[in-house]
C-alpha cells in the first residue's frame, strides 16, 4: 500500500517562541483512516492545516496525494476534501446549491456536476431535503451536507475535522456509518482529528497521538492497547486522602492517575496487587466503595501517553478552520 | 478556470442577497432619508430672507435669487436636489461599499473563506468577486435613489437633452468610483478579522472622505486647506462629473466636456491603482500564514 501522506521534520513555529508543531515524521497510507488525536493546543489543527495549504510550514516537508504542500499547492488542493469542524455549508442557499458550489469551485465538468451532486444527495440520504434551504435543515443534515460537500469533487484523501463534534448519538452512529461506508466500499482515504477516542478507536486503521507539537506513538489501536499491557484497574476510595504514592509502592501496579476520586492503575497482575491495595487501604481506616477491571481502552493509552484525559477537552474541541480565522499560533 | 471561479462565488452572494430582502431595505430607506432630509434641512434656497433690512422682495426676485444662488454656487443646478443627487448617490456608493465587506469577514469567520482557501481556486476570483458583488449591490441602491430624486417634488430636474448616453455616462461614472472604492474595502474586509475592526475603519475613513469632498457642499466658501483635499477627492471627482451630466445633459460646453473629461480620466487612474494595491494587499492577506 502506497503512502498518500508523508511528512518529514514538520515544524510550524509562531513567531520566535511558539512551537506548535516539532519536527514530527508520519505517513498515511492509501486506502486507510488515520486517526490524528490529541489535546486541545497539542498541534494536530495546525498539522492538518500544514497538509492542506492552509498554513505555511516553517521547516521539513510534506507531501499529500504525491505532491508537495508547498511546491505545488494547487495540485494539493485538487486531491483533497476538507470537512471542518464548522458548518460552512451556506443557509441561504438549498442543499443542491451549495453542493453545485462547492462542485464548482473544484472545477467538477459542467456535464457531471449534476450527477455528482446527485449522487451525494443519494448517499447521504439527503435527496427529500435537496431543495429546501439549508437553514431549515437539523445539526445531522448539515453536516451530512458537509461531508457531501467535502466528496462531491471525488478528492483521494478526506480531511475531517471532529466530524461528531456535537452530534447526538443517533447522528454520530450515522455519521460513523458514512465514514465506514466511504473508507471500505469507496476505498477513501479519510484523515481525521476527533475527541472521541470510542469513535478514534472503531474507526481508524492506525493513529497518532501528538501532544505539545510532538507525536508520541502512532500505531494501530490494537497494538496500542496491547502495548500499554496488563489490565486497568479501577478503584473509587472513601475521602479525601491522596492514595497515589501508596498505590504506586504496590507490586505489580504501574502507573496511578487520579480523576475526581477515581483512581486508575495500570496493573500486570490484579491477583496479586488487590488484596495488598485492600489491606493497605483499610489500614488507613479507608474504604474501596467501587471496584472494578477492564482491558486497557484507547482512553488509557491517551492517558499514559499524554498524562492528560481526553474527556478534559472534550466539547471544547479545536478547529483549524477557527485558528485560523482567529490567527491564533495554537493547534 | 479565473472565469469560472469568480462567476460560481458570484453567484452565491447575488443569490444570498436576492434572497433576503431585508439586506436591501435599509439602503432604499437610506436613500430616501438622504434626499429628503438633506434635500430640505440643507437647502440654502429655503434659507434666502424675505426681509432684507425692511426690504422685501418680491416673488420673482426671490425667485431670481434662488437661480442666482444656484446658479453662483451649486453648478447651475435647477433645484438644491438636482445638485444633491450625485453627491447623496456617492455617499450612498461608499457607506454601502464599506459596510458590504461585512459579508467577507462573515466568511472567514463562519470558515467559508477556508474552504475556499483549501479548494483549487484563483485567489483573484475571491477578491474581484468580492469587489463586483459589492458594486452589483451598490448600483441597484444607486438606481433606487436616482429614480426617488426624479420622483421627489422639488426633486432631480435633468437637463434638456439628457438621453440614454448621458445615463450610461452618469452611471459609468459611478461605476467607476465604485470599483475603486470597493477594491479598496474589500482588501481591506480580507485583511481584519473582525466585524469591529472592519466597521471602526470603514466609519473612520468614510465620514471624512464624503464631507471632505464637493458631494454635498459646493467648494465655495470651504477653507482652503480643505478645498486642497477635495481637489484630490474622487469622491469629488465623480461627485461633480455625474453632476454634470445630470444639469446640462447632452449640452456641455467644450470647457465643461474638458472638465468631464478630466474628473473621468483621474478616475480611471484613481481606479486602476487601488485595483492593483487592492489586489496585492488582498492576496498577502489570503496567503497561507
């Protein structure tokens, strides 16, 4: 499988003393979906915007569908859809205007405008609402229209950002489902940024983790999860005494973090650390009010990795396209 | 694919506009409020005394002063809104012009202007559609209000012979003090990135361009320092060529056709050189930062 992304060194840096993104390397392969996760202010917006030309890069290299981001960014532009964070889709216009528009500006022939358009309204089951104006349109239908509007040019590689961001469940489901659908039956390749790890987790063939402008891994979930090894247990304790340096003395307990009054530890064995934690907690005339033991999740990984939870960001998500208007030297 | 480009996002923004016509009233209803409000409350004619120190003159003297006053100070215009109009059509142009960038600043805020900054198009077609969906707009007000000033008592009286080519030239020159004008704002909405920021200067700069300018006030009587920037105005300049043509229609003197001539020539130049700074300053603007 070829690689439809590479990037080499890429730097981004504000002025003299922001560096927003540090030298990081990555390929993305065709034909898969990348996951680029991190905290807000971590460097994947300004990453993504360096790949799709919005942003100029300040050393290394990068290339999108075999042409270079800087030496020829038309050709970039050509190959890629964008789907951002924001509905820009515009109200005023009906669902089949703004999906013409958008056809035209990525000079679809006059001949097939229609059908292509006619297509997307089909495949994203918009067809009933093709001739309404969007601003009667629900939150899922926008941003149905949205990823129509970000295809309807038949670009090779999908930039989507946060594309469930806001979205109730039976929408975000859906819009799982299309991505699913474009990935393994149109064969796109789909490079997306997203808060919800479960969504990072389902859809992705491989991710990257990047925090404070540097990627940390970059692998399949799978090989992720098991990488982190072990199991995590999870404990609620009563008051309010910090148990963190004691958890950590315990055998066969790696890393402890402490959300609210919920501590997660990392554990090799949960048959030999449970009842030293039980003995030592009740020593200290405390309780263990909640138990319970899982497999690690993507969210644990997250959290070893970046040391930060990814539910902290959650809702405050951040967008390329907003940083951008805002001019603002943060991802 | 300049052509293709420009005429897609064209099209949108003359599409949102036909669509909300409450876009278009407040520029009918400033139209309206200019011609009769400056129309009566500036009119000197309704200021000549009846009373000059116990004389009183009688209705044709009044009436011979009223010529005389229009005559000496106003172009020779029939009525004080005959003189206006042109001048309450700039303001009209520029305040309208400055105010229409809004849309453009909309569009990098709602994240339009990134996804056009990320599809293959032609950074010229953004900004010279965004310069001819102004000047679309602006010259349906312009119509609106010269068509209220013919209708309006005591209101626009064309000279004898005005035909359709001194229309086409009235508006021609509006035209063209529109495109430079609007080149100028809509460099300017690419480059703020706020709606503040854009209204504070388009008020900041308008205000002193339109009354340092012969479009609502004659030159005569103004200081001369002032006279020095309304000379150089092309507000001035357009002010007082569609005046020209509006008052004496298809009979100019050769010394008023040189003058025509000349206020059309500095336009052109006016015109031609915020184009291209318009367009300089907009594409480092759109660059990638």
């Amino acid at each position: 499988m070829s690689n439809i992304v590479e990037a080499e060194g890429l730097t981004k840096l504000y002025g003299e003393k922001v560096t927003a993104v540090d030298n990081i390397s990555f390929t993305v392969k065709d034909g898969e979906v990348f996951g680029f996760l991190g905290p807000n202010g971590a460097g994947k917006s300004t990453t993504i915007k360096m790949l799709t030309t919005l942003a100029s890069i300040t050393s290394g290299k990068a290339s999108v569908a075999g042409f270079d981001v800087v030496k020829d960014p038309s050709a970039v532009r050509r190959s890629i859809g964008i789907v951002p964070q924001e509905l820009t889709a515009d109200d005023e216009l009906k669902g089949t205007e703004n999906l013409v528009l958008a056809a035209r500006l990525h000079h679809v022939s006059g001949s097939e405008i229609r059908a292509k358009s006619k297509e997307m309204l089909k495949l994203f089951d918009l067809e009933d609402a093709s001739e309404r104006r969007v601003r009667t349109y629900s939150g899922g239908m926008r941003r149905r229209l949205q990823m129509a509007m970000g295809l309807v040019h038949s670009p090779k590689i999908l930039f989507l950002d946060e594309p469930t961001l806001g979205l109730d469940i039976q929408t975000r489901t859906k819009v799982w489902q299309y991505i699913h659908l474009l990935n393994k039956e149109h064969g796109l390749t789909v490079f997306m940024t997203t808060h919800y790890l479960e969504e990072a987790d389902g859809l992705c063939d491989r991710i990257a983790i990047i925090d404070h402008g540097i990627i940390k891994v970059s692998d399949t979930p799978s090989r992720l999860k098991e990488q982190f090894g072990g199991e995590v247990l999870t404990l609620t304790i009563s008051g309010d005494e910090d148990l963190t340096d004691f958890l950590r003395t315990v055998p066969d307990v790696g890393d402890v973090t402490l959300v609210g009054r919920v501590f997660k530890l990392k554990v090799t064995k949960t048959e030999n650390a449970l009842p030293v934690i039980i003995e030592g907690v009740t020593r200290r005339g405390l309780k263990v009010t909640d138990i319970s033991s899982s497999r690690p999740k993507l969210d644990d990984v997250f959290l070893e990795v970046t040391g930060r939870s990814m539910r902290g960001g959650e809702g405050g998500g951040e967008s390329w396209v907003q940083n951008m208007n805002m001019g603002r030297s943060t991802s | 694919m300049l052509g293709n480009d420009f005429f897609a996002l064209t099209g949108r923004a003359l599409r949102k506009w036909i669509r909300n016509p409450a876009a278009v009233m407040p520029g009918f209803f400033m139209a309206l409020f200019f011609l009769v409000l400056f129309g009566n409350s500036l009119n000197p004619t309704s200021l000549i005394p009846t009373n000059f120190g116990g004389f009183h003159p009688t209705a044709a003297q009044l009436a011979m002063i009223k010529i005389d006053l229009l005559a000496q100070y106003f172009s020779s215009a029939p009525t004080y809104i005959s003189f206006l109009t042109a001048g309450i059509i700039c303001l009209i142009l520029v305040f309208n012009m400055g105010f229409g960038g809004i849309d453009l600043v909309l569009d990098r805020q709602n994240g339009f202007l990134n996804t056009l900054l990320s599809a293959p198009i032609s950074r010229a077609s953004i900004f010279f559609s965004g310069v001819v969906q102004n000047i679309l707009k602006v010259l349906s007000l312009a119509f609106i209000t010269f068509i209220i000033a013919l209708i309006l008592p005591n209101g626009l009286e064309l000279g004898s012979g005005f035909g359709i080519l001194d229309f086409l030239g009235v508006f021609g020159t509006f035209i063209l003090l529109a495109f430079g004008i609007s080149c100028v704002f809509t460099a300017l909405a690419l480059s703020v990135k706020s709606i503040d920021s854009l209204i504070a200067i388009v008020n900041f700069a308008t205000f002193p361009l339109i009354f340092a300018s012969t479009a609502l006030f004659p030159q005569a009587g103004s200081p001369i320092w002032l006279l020095d920037i309304s000379d150089v105005n092309p507000i001035s300049k357009a002010s007082d060529a569609a005046r020209l043509l509006m008052i004496n229609g298809g009979n100019l003197t050769s010394t008023q056709l040189n003058a025509f001539g000349l206020d059309i020539a500095y336009l052109v130049a006016f015109t031609v050189a915020v184009t291209v700074l318009g367009y300089l300053a907009a594409r480092k603007a759109l660059a990638p930062k």
